[in-house]
C-alpha cells in the first residue's frame, strides 16, 4: 500500500510546478456541528474534482468554499474544516499524528451515500526531525495574513519529507498488525464526534470484530473502547476550556449520546465534572 501513495505524492510533486492555491484553516470561531477537528495537523489534497468545505474566512466568518483540482487544504491543530462531500471528487489526505503518519485517499460521486474507492495506510512518525520544523512553520504561518510564497515552499517540502518516510525501508519490515493498529488509532481520533463501534470500524478495515478487539490488547495499552472513550474524553476537556457550549452539546459533539452517560465518563476519567473542570481553567 504504501507504493501507491508514494505514487502518488511523486505525480503530484513532479508534474505541478504549485499548487493552484492553499487554503488554510483556523479556529477563531466556534466550529459547526460534525467539523473534523483534531490535535495534529492535516494536509489535503484535490486530486480531481470540487471539494467543498466549510472553513473560516478572516473577513465573512464561516464560508463555504470549493476546493478545486490541484488545490491544497492544510488545518492546523486544533483547527477545523467541515467538508460537504456532495460533490464529485477525490481527495489525497496526509495526517500528522503524534506517532502515526497517516495518508489516506477517498473517491466520491455526487448524490452516491457511499466512497467508491478508500484507501489508507499509515507508519510511524519520525520524531526530532524536520518534519517537526516544516509543521510549526506551517502552523505558524497559518496566522499570518500573507503566506504566499512560503506556503508553496513548505507545503511541497513537507511532502517531499513524507515521501522519504514512505520509501524509508526500515518500515517495509513492520507488522501488518501493527499497520492496520494504527492506521485505526489515527481514523478513531478524526472520527470521535460519530457513532463508532468495534463492528463498524472492524468493517471498515476489513477485519473481524474479535481480531480487532486482539489487535489492540496485543498493540495498545488499552482495549479498542477504553481508547475510543480516551479520545472523546481528551477532546471534551479542550471543548469545556476553548468553547462556550452547553454541556449537553459537549457530550454530542464529541459522540457520546447521552449526557448523564458522559457526566459519568468524565468524573470517572478525571475525578472533576465537566462543570468542575471548565471552572478550573
């Protein structure tokens, strides 16, 4: 699998002499319901097609905007896009995990419920290298009113640094055990907000219910709904500190559907309510 995104980032990177734009995403508003939103960076990619988003613009507020062919979409941490997909397109997706390098690549058709082609793989993230340096600089530049041409120069650099980690044989040995652990870890963090079960993301990735469960006794530190709970509790916590929603809210809109439920999650996780816990911040 990994041939076939180092592929395709060679394409992109040799036949494209620049993007035709960059769009950059932020958080100063308070994001719509169901917005992807995590705590690493994420670059998107238009490989063919129109791709709708709902993102922040610095001057109307919340806009919705067509991401074309040979675009490129990068969200920062914490940042946030809500994408439409009503719309024929494909889209080549590189996430920056704190210990995954995640690409992912997703075909759709106008008015089809279902992606017609789905793709991910993942590998380790290098750590202390320059990869690191590209993403603060991208993130910081993010804050900035003009980008162009660092934009260009970084966002081609941090591909071609995740291309090397791609072809790096030091990964070609590793498990696909451990390949598919965290291509799951990373597709659980951008999807924390749905409804998502062992049955649902076993399916999704091809594997049985019980597999998945041994898959991470054998890879985690915790079982598949112990992780699934840790995630939406971490990103209740930044909601209760950065937002102003109602509690009920919080608990939505990070997955849990009933409230009292997540009340109790949350006390039992952390010894604080959510209420206690916005106080405290």
């Amino acid at each position: 699998m990994s041939a076939v995104f180092h592929s395709l980032i060679e394409t992109l990177l040799s036949e494209r002499e620049s993007f035709n734009r960059i769009w950059f995403a932020t958080d100063n508003l308070t994001p719509p319901q169901f917005s992807y939103q995590v705590n690493f960076p994420r670059l998107e990619l238009v490989l063919s097609g129109e791709y709708v988003n709902q993102i922040e613009d610095p001057e109307q507020g919340i806009v919705s905007v067509k991401v074309l062919t040979g675009d490129a979409l990068y969200i920062p941490p914490n940042c946030w896009n809500k994408p439409d997909w009503d719309t024929d397109c494909s889209v080549l997706s590189l996430l920056f995990g704190r210990r995954q390098l995640g690409f992912s690549l997703v075909s759709k058709n106008k008015n089809e419920t279902g992606f017609f082609d789905v793709q991910k793989h993942s590998i380790q993230t290098r750590t202390g290298h320059a990869i690191d340096h590209i993403l603060e600089a991208l993130n910081a530049l993010g804050q900035e009113p003009r980008k162009s041409p660092m934009d260009e120069h970084l966002l081609s650099a941090l591909m071609s640094y995740a291309q090397s980690m791609l072809s790096d044989p030091a990964h070609a040995v590793k498990k696909r055990g451990e390949d598919v652990y965290q291509a799951i870890c990373i597709y659980i963090q951008e999807n924390f907000h749905r409804t998502i079960t062992r049955s649902s993301i076993a399916e999704r990735f091809n594997v049985s219910p019980n597999h998945l469960s041994r898959l991470f006794r054998q890879q985690g530190h915790m079982t598949l709904a112990d992780y699934i709970t840790w995630v939406r509790i971490d990103r209740a916590k930044f909601m209760l500190r950065r937002y102003d929603f109602r509690l009920a809210e919080v608990a939505t809109r990070c997955g849990f559907q009933d409230a009292n439920y997540f009340f109790r999650v949350f006390k039992n996780k952390t010894g604080h309510t959510p209420s206690e816990y916005r106080s405290m911040g």
